[in-house]
C-alpha cells in the first residue's frame, strides 16, 4: 500500500511539473537594461508565479530614485502568451516620501517562423518614466525609450 501511495504521489508531482515552465526577457543597450524572469503555468490563461524583473534606466536624465526598478507579481499589469506572441505590461509607481513617478515596461514580441527558434520570441520594449519632481514650480519629467528585447518561453 505504501509503494502505491508513493507511487501516485510521484506521478501527480511530475505531471504537475510537466504543467510548468518558465519565461525569460532580456535587453541591454545604453538606454536600458532589463532582466524578466517567471515561472509560468501551462493552464488557463497560462499564469505567472515567482515573477522577478528589473528595469535599470540608464539615461542620465532619469531621477536617481526611478534608475533601478524592480518588480514582481503584483506588478505585471497586463500579460499575454500564446503560441505566436508574449505581450507584457510592468507599471510601478514609486512609495513612501518620494515624489510621485512611475516606471512602464511594455514588451511586445513574436516568435519566429524558423523551427530551430522554438520557444525564442523576438520583439521591442518601451520604457516609460515619469517623476514630478520635489520641486512645485518645476515642470514633471518623462523619459522614454525604446529597443529590442529576446525572450525565451519554456
């Protein structure tokens, strides 16, 4: 009986690993840097879990506390995977004392007709900043930029 137990336990297990996979995004350029890394389910609406990504601005222009953003679950505002595209949208609004600001990543790729590039989807990022600044009389600063990103879906 307990091999039985152990046995049905095992299976629910690998299929339940089978059931997951995971997505990866990067882009790198003088602009940005950007990193994405999930987990991702293959169930309804394909969810995401475990979800980390960071945004580093690197324009000179953007605030000191807009430079580096890092984001998670909650962050995800808008996701779509499916066999042909991965679209994503991060929104992160700055907190506590600071001045109001946010940091917008929309990803939006394709994948490849090429066989041998399964899994690889090629595409564009936009970055969008946005500081008011601590001083009232001085106009909101909004940075944008944009480049190539590869994500690989599992």
């Amino acid at each position: 009986m307990r091999f039985i137990l152990a046995a049905l336990a095992l299976a629910l297990t690998a299929s339940a690993a089978s059931a997951s996979g995971g997505i990866g995004c990067e882009a790198s350029d003088k602009a940005v840097k950007l990193t994405i890394q999930s987990g991702v389910t293959r169930g309804m609406g394909s969810p995401l879990f475990q979800f980390q990504a960071q945004a580093d601005v690197l324009d000179p222009k953007a605030p000191k506390h807009l430079q580096q953003t890092a984001y998670t679950d909650e962050n995800v505002s808008q996701y779509w995977l499916d066999g042909e595209s991965l679209k994503m949208v991060l929104y992160r609004e700055t907190e506590g004392d600071l001045p109001h600001g946010y940091v917008m990543v929309t990803i939006l790729t394709t994948t490849s007709d090429n066989p041998d590039d399964e899994g690889i989807y090629k595409g564009e990022y936009f970055i969008s900043l946005y500081d008011v600044g601590t001083d009232a009389s001085a106009e909101a600063l909004q940075i944008e930029h944009s480049g190539t990103v590869s994500c690989f879906v599992e």
